[in-house]
C-alpha cells in the first residue's frame, strides 16, 4: 500500500496584494496565520417536475446548480507586519486579490487559487489579557466572484 502525500505547515501559503493598482504582482505571505479555511459552496435549485404525456408517472426533482459563493476565514496570531494592512482592508471595505500557493504542487497540480476578496469580519481578542497571552486576529473573507486555479507548468 503506498501512503498518500499530505500536507502540513507550508504546504499551503495564504498570501495577499495589498496595492492592487500600485504594485498587483506584489504578494505579500499573511504573517501570522494559525488557521486558514477556505469553502466553496455551490447553491442547487431543485424543482419538482412532471411527465408531460403520461401525468400518472411519479414526479422527478430535478436539481441544477445556481450559483456559487466562496468563503474563507483565518484565525491568526496578531502581528505588526500586516495590521496596518489588514485594518484598511476592514476600515476601507478594500476588495483585494487573494491567493493560495501551495508551492510543493507537481507539475499539473494545482500550484495557486487567487480570487478578490472582502473583508466581511475583523475581530481583535485578547487585547489588554492579564495572563501575557499574545493579541488574536480572526478574520472572515467573501471573494467577490469565482476563484481561477493554475495549474504548475
């Protein structure tokens, strides 16, 4: 039996462009991060439907996908090297590329996933805790539209 490859810290990079129109080929590693999760869910109309000739035969559901809506959300240790960053994006409702790297990908495997994406939640805990316990981040994200996959060449 041959174990299957998988994937740990590293395996997966979460970064971002933060100056879209000044330097959109600049992404920067989201520093920080415990804990990313990225859902695709795919809405599905079903509607039920009858034979045309024949109104004795059973009633079929037939299903058709309707749309898609992609999410993510990151829980993270706080960092001065993205607050700035992130507090814009929250603060100034920035629509910003977002992409996914996954820098071990083999040749015709998925290597990135970028999409543009709005800050719906920025939440801040542990601020002022009496124990030392570092700042938290926690972040939700709605990409505005699909995501494109590229495939390593």
């Amino acid at each position: 039996m041959a174990l299957p490859e998988t994937g740990g810290r590293g395996a997966a990079v979460v970064m971002v462009c933060y100056d879209p129109v000044g330097n959109p080929t600049v992404y920067t590693n989201w520093c920080g991060a415990k804990n990313f999760s990225l859902s695709i869910d795919n809405e599905i109309q079903s509607e039920k439907v009858g034979d045309c000739e024949d109104w004795s035969k059973p009633v079929v559901t037939v299903k058709e996908y309707s749309g898609q809506n992609i999410t993510a959300s990151m829980e993270a240790t706080w960092t001065s090297a993205t607050h700035k960053e992130t507090s814009a994006w929250a603060l100034e409702q920035k629509k910003l590329p977002v992409r996914i790297h996954f820098p071990g990908a083999a040749v015709g495997e998925v290597e990135y996933y970028d999409g543009v994406a709005m800050l719906q939640n920025l939440t801040l805990g542990e601020i002022g805790n009496v124990e030392g316990n570092k700042i938290t981040e926690a972040v939700n994200l709605d990409f505005d539209g699909t995501i494109s996959v590229t495939a390593k060449v």
